[in-house]
C-alpha cells in the first residue's frame, strides 16, 4: 500500500471529522500496488444513512485536502444498504481497510498550518488587497451576464469568455489567500494552540472573533473553489452551475473581506508592525 502512516491517519480523522467515528474507509486502485508509482488516492468510505449527497462529498474533500493537502482523490461514498454501484463491489474485493495510528494523529497537524511572522501576515494583506480589488472590477464588468444558463454559457465570445476566466481565477486566488494566508495568519498570531486546527476550527474561531460574520458561509466560499480547481464536467449545464455558485460566492466574498482585512489589521497592530497603521 502506497500510502505514508501520516497519510493514513489524516485519511481517518478527516473522515470521522465529517462522517464520525464509525465510518470505515477503504483504500482501492492503483495505490493497493506496492509496484506500481504515482496514482490517484482513491477511497471508498461507508458512511451513515443519508449521508451519500453532493454536499456530503465536498465536505469529506474539503477535509482530506486540510489534512493532507490538495491531493488528487477519488472519493466513492456508499451507504449502509451495502453495495449498489460497481465500484462499490470493487472497492470492497480489492481494498483495503485503513487504521490510522492513534500516536501519529494525535501530534498530526493540518497542512499549511506553520506559524506566520507578522510580517508575512502583512506581505499577504496586501497581496489579497490587490486581489479583491480586481475581482471588483470583474463583479461590475460581468453585471448582467451572471448568473448564466446553459445558452448564455455557450454563446459566450472569446473576449467574453476571456472575461469570464479571469474573474474565477480572482475568485479563486482571493478565497486560497484570504483563508490560507489572511485568516490562518491571524490566527496563528492572535489564539493560542490553534496549529492544529482544521479549516471548519479555524473558521468557527473567526466566526467567535468576529473576523468573519458567518462560519458557514465561508465554507460554501472554499466549496465553491474547490468545484472549480476539481471538476472536469464541461457539460453547459455543469460549467453553468460552477460559475453561478462561484459568482455567488464571489460577491458575498467581496463583501466579507473588509470585515477579514479589519481583524488582521488589528492584530497587526497589536504586534505592533506598521502595516497595522493603514487604513
């Protein structure tokens, strides 16, 4: 099996983190042969009744990339009922069943979690600031546009396409930055032990702080990006949807960041670095 002790139990908490402490994971595929290289990690993971959904899916993702960073992963859900789909019946013939070490999860933590000096806190706020300023211009340059239908997707120009493409590239880099680096910086800085929080910790803290307004929402905006950098389904119905949750997401992103910006600009000062001086 291909997969590192850290890897695997990263596997498991993101999976009892989201479906609980009974739900069983498999590892299936290319990664079972010790002979083979490279691979995607693909998991088959039976998880209570009624938790097979969409959302459910992007959740345990979204867990497993804060665990063991955006790697590629095939991720199969299968309910109690038992195997309905035939991948389920291979995922249960040829998989593996993955414990993790309870000593390794316990000093495990999520990726991109290292302490942040105030000043790559700052050198991040500003980065983000340039960001958000360019996705308000693409916000009002797409006025009217979005949200789109299939129709509207497929008639798109090659200037307007161009358009398009660059306002989820802005959307993508401000939500990456202004939670990677923005808000776990300040974290880092301002709450004692939270090295080891996961991104749904992180963001209830801030909610707490008054960081953010909504823990919630906050997820659905990290959602909304994760669609965009793993789907492939370029179907006009499938790209529409994409593009109007990250045109949603994007303007309620837009709106939030100030109340972000004002709290690291807070610890900032507190730190008493000089970027906590600007307005």
């Amino acid at each position: 099996m291909r997969l590192s002790a850290e890897e695997i139990a990263g596997i498991k908490a993101a999976v009892s983190e989201v479906f609980g402490p009974d739900a069983v994971v498999r590892l299936f595929g290319s990664r079972v042969d010790d002979a083979r290289r490279g691979g995607d990690i693909d998991l088959l993971v039976e998880v209570p009744e009624g938790r097979e959904s969409f959302n459910d899916q992007i959740a345990a993702k979204v867990a497993l990339w804060d665990r063991i960073g955006e790697r590629k992963i095939d991720l199969v859900l299968m309910g109690p009922g038992g195997p309905t789909e035939r991948i389920h019946r291979v995922a249960l013939k040829e998989g593996i069943v993955l414990e993790g070490d309870p000593a390794i999860l316990a000093r495990m933590q999520p990726k991109g979690s290292e302490p942040m000096r105030a000043d790559k806190l700052a050198d991040a706020l500003i980065a983000c600031d340039r960001i958000a300023a360019r996705l308000e211009l693409s916000l009002v340059d797409l006025e009217g546009e979005l949200p789109a239908t299939p129709e509207g997707v497929e008639a798109f120009d090659k200037a307007r396409q161009t358009d398009v493409d660059a306002f989820l590239k802005r959307f993508e880099q401000l939500e990456d930055m202004a939670l990677r680096k923005v808000a776990r910086g300040a974290l880092l800085i301002s709450v004692e032990d939270s090295e080891t929080f996961t991104i749904r910790d992180a963001l209830n803290a801030l909610e707490r702080l008054g960081a953010i307004g909504s823990a919630d929402q906050w997820m659905g905006f990290h959602e909304a990006r994760n669609r965009l950098a793993h789907e492939y389904d370029f179907k006009p119905e499938a790209v529409a949807a994409r593009l109007n949750a990250a045109w949603e997401a994007a303007r309620l992103l837009a709106e939030d960041w100030n109340t972000l910006r004002g709290f690291a600009l807070k610890v900032l000062a507190q730190e008493g670095h000089p970027q906590g001086d600007r307005p």
